[in-house]
C-alpha cells in the first residue's frame, strides 16, 4: 500500500512545515529526501533562467541584425530589459558566470529557433 506524504498532498503546506522544522532545530524530523530534491532543483532553475533570458536576448538580437526593416521600440526594450536581467541575474548569482559560455551556446540554439519559428522557417 502507497502512503502519500504531505509533500505529495500539499507542496505550500509541506515547505512551511518543513521551514517550521528547520527554524526550531527539529532536524531529526525533516524530510531530508525532498528537501535534497528542491534545493538541487533550485539550482537548476537558475541555470534555467539564466538561459532563458539569454535566448529571449539573442532571439532579438538575431532578429535586431537580419531584419533592420522591422526594428521596432519594442525590440529595443526587449533587448534593454533582457541585458540588464541577466546583469542582475548574474550579480544575485556569481557562481553562474563559468557557466555563460555554455549556456550562451545552449541560448543561441533557442533564440536562433525563435527566429526561424517568426520567419515561418523549418529548423532541425
């Protein structure tokens, strides 16, 4: 018989218990499993958000360079928002900065897909 935990019934539920926990020394009763899982998959999403932002970013830029006819305010402040985000992103994140090459790497492919995408043109 499965037993579901308060971690599968109510995730905002099972965080303020388990801060509960952490905050009153009671690390006997944590759940250390998920907690493992959460912290490693707060990790992940900033590397996830560092490489969104840059694909929105070079996306534009892409678009800023191929389609001079089109430019419009809106790129440039798409453009201006995303640099300044990834600024911030990577000043709240130091450790993430030996990973912006790769993660440029990864963007360029998203932001270049985007583009083809708006141009109605197939990508493999």
């Amino acid at each position: 018989m499965q037993t579901t935990t308060l971690y599968d019934q109510d995730f905002y539920a099972w965080t303020q218990q388990q801060t509960k926990l952490l905050r009153s020394g009671r690390f006997g009763e944590l759940d250390i499993e998920n907690l493992v899982e959460e912290i490693e998959s707060l990790g992940k999403q900033q590397r996830q958000e560092l490489r969104n932002r840059l694909g929105v970013l070079l996306g534009h830029l892409l678009k800023w360079y191929y389609q001079p006819e089109a430019r419009s305010k809106s790129w440039v402040y798409t453009i201006r928002e995303q640099r300044e985000r990834i600024q911030d992103h990577l000043a709240e994140n130091p450790s993430l900065k030996p990973y912006l090459s790769e993660a440029i790497g990864k963007s360029y492919r998203y932001g270049l897909r985007g583009c083809l995408k708006s141009w109605n043109v197939g990508m493999n």
